[in-house]
C-alpha cells in the first residue's frame, strides 16, 4: 500500500494521475485538478482527508461510503451527472477520480455575481431536475442537493455531482443511527424528523437550492444548527420577492407534506414555463392560498438570524489581532446547548433530537459563508463537503515533530523548535515570535451558546478592525464528536509580521455548556499550504486536558 506523511502537488497517484493545484476543500477533504497521464486529460481528484482523522473502525465506514458514492454514479448514465473514473487508496484512505468540470459551483456563482435572473434559474433547475430523475429511474436517490453540489460547466453545461451519500435502492445502509447526513438548510423536512427519503425530498432540497439562487440565500439557514433544524420542520420560507415566474415553483417544491409537492413530470413542466417568463397556473394546486401584506413582504426580506442583529463585541484595546478567549463576549440570557436539544427532540422526536449534536455544517459552498480557496472559478467534480470528525491518529508523531504537555493541562504536537509563550492571557508556539503561530484558547465559562455565534460575533469586530480582511470559511462543523465551528480568513498586517496573513481557527465546546476550546494557527499568506499541512496535524494531535475528554 502506498503511504505518505503530507499530500502535495506532483504526487502520482495509481501511477498515472499527477496532482497539481487545489480546486477547493471541505471539512471532508479537498478536490485537486489533475492530469491523467494514460489517457492524458484533466481530472479531479477528491482527496479524502477525513481518514487521516478516523480510527480503524471509522476508516472502514469511509472507505465503504466512497465505494458506495462511485456505485451510486456509475448505476447513473446522463450528460448532467459528474462520471466517476476510478476510487484508489494512497495514504491509507480512498481517493476519487472523477470527470473535471471547468467552472464554478452555483454557490461560488452566486457569491460572485449575486442573485441569478428566473429564467436562468429556471434552465439551471430543469438541467439538475433531468439528472434527478436519471438518478431516481437507477434506484438512486442524491439526498444532498444544494448549491454547492450545482457545477455551472463554461459552455452552459449544469452537472450535478457529489453522491457520496446517497442511498441505493436494495443496500443496507452505512449511515449510523440516528446521524443526520447532508447539510441541515437542504434537507427535506421528513429527513429532519427521522423520516425515509424518497424522490420528493430531493425535489423538496431542488427547491431550497432554486430559492437560494434567485433570493441570494438560504431559506431556512439560522444561527445555529438547533434552529435551522426547527426552521426547516416549523417554519415557512419567506416568499421569494426576486423569483418572478419561478416563486411559485419553488413554493410547491418547499411543501412541508411530502404528497403536497408536485411530481418530477409536473415539475418539469412548471420550469419549462418559467424558463419561457409565463407564470406556472400547475404550480396553484401545490401553493396554499394565503394573503400576505405588504408590510409582511417588507419583513420577509430581511434574513432571520442575520449577524445583523448580534450585540455588537467590545474589542479589548491591547489584543493582538486575534484572541479567541478574550474577544467578543455578549452577557446575560444564555440559551445553553442542552437545552436546545432537549426542545429539538421534543419537537421533532428522539433520533433527530439526537442527531443534532452530529450536526456537519454547509461546507464549501454547502456551509456557512464557505468559498473554495481557489475561488469560484475553479470548481471541479465535487466539494468533498460535509465535516471531519478528528480523532487523534494511531500513527506516532510525524519526523520532526514533538508532543508536548502544557502547564494547563492539555497536550499537542508542534514543530521541533517552536516554543511556548504566552500573549494576553494566550498560550502560543511559535518559532520565530509569533510570524508562525499555534494559538491555544480555554474559556472554562464560555459567554455563548456556540462556537459557531461565537465566531460570528469575533468576525464582526475583526472585519472592521483588519486591514484587508476576507472570509474563505467561517461555518458549523462537529469536531470529536462535539459541536464546533471552524474560521478560515486572509488579512494584512502592518505592524509586528507585515504583509498578508492567513488564519485557521477551530474552536468546540468540551462538554455542553462549555469548556470551550480555539485551536489557531496563522502564519504568512505564501505559507498557507504548509500551514494547512501543519494545522491538521495539530488537530489529530490535539489532547484536551483528562477532566475534560
């Protein structure tokens, strides 16, 4: 078996697929363009980096849900269904080769030039609809349609990709019990519930995608992975003011009841005429007939849970850039985590109350403001989104590397030579005086329900406060087997490490209601691979202390 420390561009893989750049990543892994050197063309290659994570028994769910997404493809022959070439292992875990499409998801699109005009929606709808159905008539169903799983191919082409957990028609299936798989915001109701999916909820995710493209978001995404959830089951979408002749049709589509939503036939239709300007009369008998005020409409465009309406943080004047612990505290009127649940379970039942704290956030375009690093441009078969549960490797410490315990209880590896400071209250190693940094955080107390709102509300100071700054992800993730949330972002400094700087941030809670944990790392732009590299070696390393687990 071939085996390697780190992954890097010029790697050939099987022998014929030599990597070059990446494309974008997920919290499940990164997509590489690559070149196929036997039949030499382009391909993507989906590196799987969760297994690096995962301890034996995990590993073999992976590898058995990878075979399972290439199954799932090849069992689909049509022009709007990215092909998978080939599945390989290197580095102990499965890798995907898969058909390389030269242009960005619908997501990255939509971030880049805004709202998508109906009728061109509509085109985009009847193409991911087309490859449904293909998808359907194989006994497949997708069961994570989003936005992110949209590629707009440069010539017009609309392909949708990333089967990687979709169930097959007669195999058991791999999902643990009472996991939540896909991206909360997407999932049709009665897979919130605990319900079997069928066709009409990938319809259901079709309409949610379809909405965030002409309205710019998503309809059901809140703060926190609890109320999106509650949204999805409780809570109608706010109309969709821009849709045009589409509205309707997403309105059917996003029918909480199963048996409202039209048919894959009656759809198809529907697009047809809203792709043409003429407003669909088919979509009437699937949309409840309901007067909404103006003043209604009015407040129906302004996003629930926007960052908006978080109390603003007061930064401290003698931090540096960044200090997770200390920055951004919001008092009085916590709504712990525990509880959250607790309602949630009652609302919708015991597996999806349960399933919520496995909850794996929207990456790539799929999570919370996530982007590919290599911009919109540059979207290849698939995202590799979904979230990485860390775990820490059996493998021993990698050359050139040292475990260390920290006077405060936990331990981690870090570069031979870097050594530990401390910074306002923040423990670092750090080489060469912080230019290169690991940043530990501990809040026993922690001031917010979540590490994602937590987040949101750092983000909003440092975005006013750092020359230059720019998310590349900020969303929700489960990190050993916790909930989390994990930050990526680019700013320029001026003062102590001129010149531009790049941060990734993991921050979980220990146990409901805290501790709460910031695992950092920054270090100059031109670096960012190499700290990647290095950032997720620290996270398998990672060992919080024993009172804690």
């Amino acid at each position: 078996m071939e085996h390697a420390q780190g992954t890097d561009a010029g790697i050939v893989l099987a022998r014929r697929y030599r990597l070059g750049e990446v494309l974008g990543r997920g919290g499940m892994g990164k997509v590489w363009r690559a070149h196929d050197e036997v039949l030499h063309r382009t391909v993507a290659v989906k590196e799987l980096t969760a297994g690096l994570y995962a301890a034996e028994a995990d590993r073999v769910v992976l590898h058995a849900r990878t075979q399972k997404e290439a199954r799932a493809a090849a069992r689909i022959t049509h022009p709007g269904v990215v092909t998978v070439h080939d599945v390989i292992e290197y580095d102990q875990r499965p890798w995907i080769v898969m058909q390389y499409v030269d242009g960005p998801s619908l997501a990255d699109a939509a971030k880049e030039t805004g709202e998508f005009e109906p009728r061109e929606a509509a085109r985009i709808g009847l193409h991911v609809l087309s490859a449904l159905r293909a998808a359907h008539g194989a006994g497949v169903l997708h069961r994570d349609v989003k936005p992110g799983n949209v590629l707009l191919a440069r010539d017009g082409q609309v392909l949708l990709t990333d089967f990687g957990i979709a169930a097959i028609e007669g195999d058991s299936t791999i999902t643990r019990t009472g996991e939540l798989v896909g991206s909360i915001d997407y999932l049709a109701p009665e897979r919130v519930r605990g319900g079997d999916p069928g066709p009409a909820s990938d319809l259901w995710s079709l309409g949610a995608t379809l909405y965030t493209a002409v309205e710019g978001r998503s309809p059901f995404r809140r703060t926190s992975p609890i109320s999106t959830m509650q949204a999805v089951v409780a809570e109608e979408p706010p109309p969709p003011l821009r849709g045009g002749a589409l509205a309707p049709v997403i309105t059917a589509l996003l029918r909480k009841d199963p048996a409202d939503r039209p048919t894959a036939e009656e759809t198809e239709r529907m697009l047809l005429d809203a792709m043409e300007g003429r407003k669909p009369r088919a979509a009437q008998a699937h949309v409840p007939t309901q007067r909404i005020s103006e003043e209604d409409l009015l407040a129906s465009s302004v996003p629930d849970g926007s960052t908006a309406h978080l109390a603003r943080p007061v930064p401290e004047p003698a931090a540096p850039p960044y200090t997770p612990a200390s920055a951004a505290r919001r008092g009085g009127g916590r709504w712990r985590t525990v509880l959250l649940v607790v309602a949630v379970a009652a609302l919708l039942g015991g597996a999806a109350g349960l399933a919520a704290m496995k909850f794996a956030g929207d990456g790539g375009s799929g999570g919370t403001g996530e982007r590919s690093t290599a911009g919109p441009s540059a979207t290849a078969g698939g995202g590799g989104e979904g979230d990485a549960d860390p775990k820490p490797a059996a493998k021993e410490i990698p050359d050139g590397w040292q475990r260390v315990v920290d006077p405060e209880g936990f331990s981690l590896a870090v570069p031979e030579g870097w050594t530990r400071q401390t910074d306002g209250g923040q423990i670092d190693y750090t080489p060469d005086g912080g230019a290169h940094r690991i940043r530990i955080s501990l809040d026993p107390e922690p001031d917010f329900d979540n590490s994602y709102t937590h987040m949101l509300s750092i983000e909003k100071d440092l975005a006013e406060r750092l020359p230059g700054y720019e998310r590349l992800t900020l969303r929700s993730n489960t990190f050993r087997d916790r909930p989390g949330s994990l930050w990526e972002f680019t700013w320029v400094e001026s003062k102590d490490h001129p010149g531009a700087r790049h941060g990734i941030d993991q921050m979980y809670f220990g146990e409901t209601g805290g501790p709460e944990y910031a695992l950092y790392m920054t270090g100059p732009e031109e670096d960012a691979v190499e700290n990647r590299q290095r950032f997720e070696t620290m996270l398998r390393s990672w060992q919080p202390p024993e009172q804690d687990g």
